[in-house]
C-alpha cells in the first residue's frame, strides 16, 4: 500500500473515532440527558446551541465561502465562461433557495401537528406554562396560553438530523479520497 493510501486511511479512521467519541459525551453524560431541568439548566443548553450555530456560521462566511468563490472563479476563468455575470454567487444562491424550499416544503406538510419550529426556545419561568401578563423577557408578548412539552421528540427532525450528518461524511470521505497529496489530506 503506498503511502498517500496509508494517509487517507488514517485520515479516514481518524475522523470517524474523533466524530463517534465527541458525539457520544454529551449521550454518556446525565447532565445533557435532563430534559425537566431548571431554568437555568434550560437557558445554557440554548446559549451553548446558539454558541455552536454561531460556530458554524463563521466557518461558513469566513472559510467556505472564500474558498468555494476563489476556487470555482478559478474554474470559470478556465472554461471561459467568467463573462460578467455572477455565476458563482447564482450557483450559491441556488443552493440557499433550494435548502429553504424543502424546509417550507417540510414544514407545510407537517403543519396540521404541533411543530417544534414554532414552540419558544426557552419555557417561561414557573411551571411549563405561563397566564395573564408577561415580562419585557416575554418573547411573544401575548396573552396567550402557552403550554411547553418539554418531553416531547420529534422522530423526524432526529431522522433528518441522522440523514444530513451522514451525507455530510459520504462527501467528506470524497473530498478526501479525491485529494492527490498528502498534505491535502492532512489539511
């Protein structure tokens, strides 16, 4: 076996026992397993999703994009297509309309149930459900009757989850296995 096979495979078996060991700490710890916690214990497993979307979106807008318009205008120049018009940033475009099409799609269908997307991120202090008037913290700000479930899952959404992580790691094992250098793997 050459060595550039030797470095992908290591590369390979790398990411998988790194993905598998932090993605089961928060299954092994009692801590994330809560689901009737405090307040408090509420409010910082909101701040700690909203710390990783903010990770994510960074990634996104400080490297992958650069990297996606250099690369693809480099491509463009190649085919002589880079003619004036925005080919790059429509193509990306695309994809944004495309993946919120199917949210809307998705969200429509399941509409007639009771929809996660639409339930407050953090339950109103008390006991699960709040009356009468509301606090300046109050992100509805309505009188209504709200009623949180904070044991309910949404087998869909876990699915979905499952699916897009493991398309993720098909394409990563491409990107991968497509690289012609050992320092590209590495990378």
């Amino acid at each position: 076996m050459d060595y550039l096979l030797q470095v992908k495979v290591g590369a390979l078996v790398g990411l998988l026992f790194l993905t598998l060991f932090f993605g089961l700490i928060p299954a092994r710890m009692k801590w994330f397993q809560v689901s009737s916690g405090t307040a408090i214990h509420r409010a910082v497993l909101s701040f700690v999703s909203c710390f990783a979307g903010g990770v994510f979106l960074s990634a996104c807008l400080l490297d992958i994009i650069p990297d996606y318009l250099s690369d693809i205008h480099e491509v463009l120049r190649k085919q002589g297509l880079d003619e004036g018009f925005p080919l790059a940033e429509f193509i990306m475009a695309c994809g944004f309309f495309t993946v919120l099409i199917l949210e809307k799609m998705v969200l429509s269908c399941t509409e007639g149930r009771r929809n996660e997307e639409t339930a407050p991120l953090l339950a109103p202090a008390g006991h699960g459900h709040a009356h009468g008037r509301h606090s300046l913290n109050d992100l509805e700000g309505s009188g209504h009757h709200v009623h949180v479930d904070l044991h309910a899952h949404s087998s869909f959404r876990s699915f979905m989850l499952f699916l897009s992580l493991s398309l993720h790691s098909v394409f990563e094992g491409l990107a991968i296995g497509l690289q012609t250098t050992d320092t590209k793997v590495i990378y």
